[in-house]
C-alpha cells in the first residue's frame, strides 16, 4: 500500500498506522469530487485492512487542512433534486461515522467549511497553533452540508456551536482547544502530524476489538437515551469478556511480560 496515489488522496502506511493525505495544496486541499470519492474509498479499504490498527488524516501543503468545498467546482445551475441526489448518497463524510478505527486529524493552517466537518467528524483532533476554523456556509448562502450543524453542537454544545453557526467568524486553535474542538495543541504542523501519528501508534497496539467497541459504545451512545446506552455498553463489555485479547491482557499482567494482542 506503501506509496499508492489515489487520484487526491495519498495513502501511505506508517507501521499500523495508515496516514490519509488530502493531496490539493495548490487549491489549500479544497474538496472537490475527487477528493470527496478518493476519500470515502481510501478510509473503506483501510478499515478493512488489518494490517491498519488507527487512522490519521492530514492536508498537504503548508497553508492548511482543507478550505473546504472547492467554490468553484459548485454547480449553481443543478436542479434541488439533482443536488439531492447528488449528495444523499455519497454521504462521503459520513464513511467516518462507519469506520470501526479510530481517526486523528492532524490539522494546521485554514480548516474551513467542509474542511472542518471533516475533522469533526473524525475522533480526534490535533490542531497546529495558527490553525483557523470556521464554518463560513451562511456568507455563502448555505448551511453546513457535511454535518457541521449536527456534529458540532453534540461536541461543544449548542450556545457555543451557534455562535459559530451563525456568524462563519473565524477562531484560533487556542480558542478551539478551550472550546473542545481540538483535543491537543501542537507547535507546529509537522509537530501536529507527529503528535497524531504517535497516538495513532499506540491505538494500533490496542486490542483492536476494545477499541473498536469503545468508539462505538461512545459514539452511538450519544444518540440514544441513558438507559440504552448503558445497555449497549453492557452488550459490548459482555462480547469483549470472552475474548482471546482480553485473555492474553490479563495472562501477561500475571506473567509481568507485554501481552502479545492478535486482534481476536
Ligand atoms: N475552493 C476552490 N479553490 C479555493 C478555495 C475553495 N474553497 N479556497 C481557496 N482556493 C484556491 C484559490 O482559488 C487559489 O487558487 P488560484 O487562484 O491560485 O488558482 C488558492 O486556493 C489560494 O487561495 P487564495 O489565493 O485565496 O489565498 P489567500 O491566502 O488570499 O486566502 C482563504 C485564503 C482561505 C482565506 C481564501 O482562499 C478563502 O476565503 N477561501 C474560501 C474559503 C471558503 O469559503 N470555503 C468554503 C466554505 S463552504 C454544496 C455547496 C457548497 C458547499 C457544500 C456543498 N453543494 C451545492 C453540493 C459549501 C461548503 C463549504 O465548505
């Protein structure tokens, strides 16, 4: 997998770990269709490889993630039901949602728009100091159409996201950390990568199946009332009990040696 390019995204695996580029730094990793398929079919084939343990997406180039739907690729002239159709299906963020490995953005420069519904919707965040955010739809005569109206109030709450929302105005990747939006802060973008690629390292150690369950566990969970989360979070914890990795975890604590995990 070492090297292929897939027409806007660059795929290259680091150990376990495999490192999706969003490669358009000419047009500050704008999303065009290509991108947008390239994308949805590079994270399918990763989820299913198990040579892959953890996800990390960057944006190539020095001035940022992504900016964004790519302006100038906007039809105007389609027709609602062909716009509908268009987008109903190819849901191409939403392959995140599906995607049983854990996903880091590592994120410097303009993260705008579709750019930062992408990394919202990812589950982790590691933002570059000089990183910007906004989600700048309504000066354009749109709202968020990748899941931003509906990501982002889940993650930072509603008053916070509207402010957003509503105003498109631009914050930093300090307000974005206080905020909840970023998880970590790195000094610089190739210190941001580093810092996804390292927890991305070690999440690819994990029981595969417990990280897995524990992403779903949370992420569905929030969907749904208490009561049935708590009961899908018992069904999870029941299947992971019988488990060849929860078994060897425990046998190398009492052999004090590193547990050798298969994925099982
Ligand atoms: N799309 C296409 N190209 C873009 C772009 C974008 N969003 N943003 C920048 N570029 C290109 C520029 O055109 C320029 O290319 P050349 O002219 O050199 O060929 C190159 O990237 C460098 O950009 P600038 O020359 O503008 O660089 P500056 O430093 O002056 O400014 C900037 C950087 C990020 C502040 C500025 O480029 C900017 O404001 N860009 C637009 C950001 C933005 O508004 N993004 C869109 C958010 S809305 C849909 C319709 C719409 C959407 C979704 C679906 N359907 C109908 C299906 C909208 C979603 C969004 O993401």
């Amino acid at each position: 997998m070492t090297g292929i390019k897939e027409k806007s995204i660059l795929i290259e695996q680091r150990g376990a770990v495999a490192l999706l580029t969003l490669n358009r730094a000419k047009a500050l990793n704008a999303i065009n269709d290509s991108i947008r398929h390239g994308l949805s079919e590079a994270l399918r084939n990763v989820d299913e490889d198990p040579a892959v343990g953890a996800i990390v997406i960057v944006g190539a180039g020095e001035r940022g993630f992504s900016v964004g739907a790519d302006i100038k690729e906007i039809r105007s002239h389609d027709s609602p039901i062909a716009t509908r159709r268009r987008l109903i299906p190819t849901s191409w963020i939403e392959v995140l949602d599906s995607t049983r490995k854990p996903v880091i953005a590592a994120i410097h420069g303009f993260c705008l728009g579709g750019g930062m519904e992408l990394a919202l919707a990812c589950d982790l965040r590691v933002v570059a100091i000089g990183s910007e955010f906004a989600l700048p739809e309504t000066t354009l005569g749109l709202i968020p159409g990748g899941g931003g109206t509906q990501r982002l109030p889940r993650l930072i709450g509603l008053s916070r996201a509207l402010d957003l929302l509503l105003t498109g105005e631009r914050i930093d990747a300090d307000e974005a950390f206080r905020i909840g939006i970023a998880n970590r802060l790195a000094e610089s973008s190739s210190e941001a990568l580093a810092e996804a690629l390292r927890i991305a390292e070690v999440l690819s150690t994990r029981p595969r199946a417990a990280i897995s369950y524990v992403k779903e566990a949370a992420r569905a969970g929030l969907d749904m009332d208490l009561a049935s989360g708590l009961k899908l979070e018992k069904s999870l914890f029941a299947l992971l009990t019988s488990s060849p990795d929860r078994a060897e975890a425990a046998a190398a604590f009492r052999d004090k040696r590193k547990p050798i995990f298969t994925g099982a």
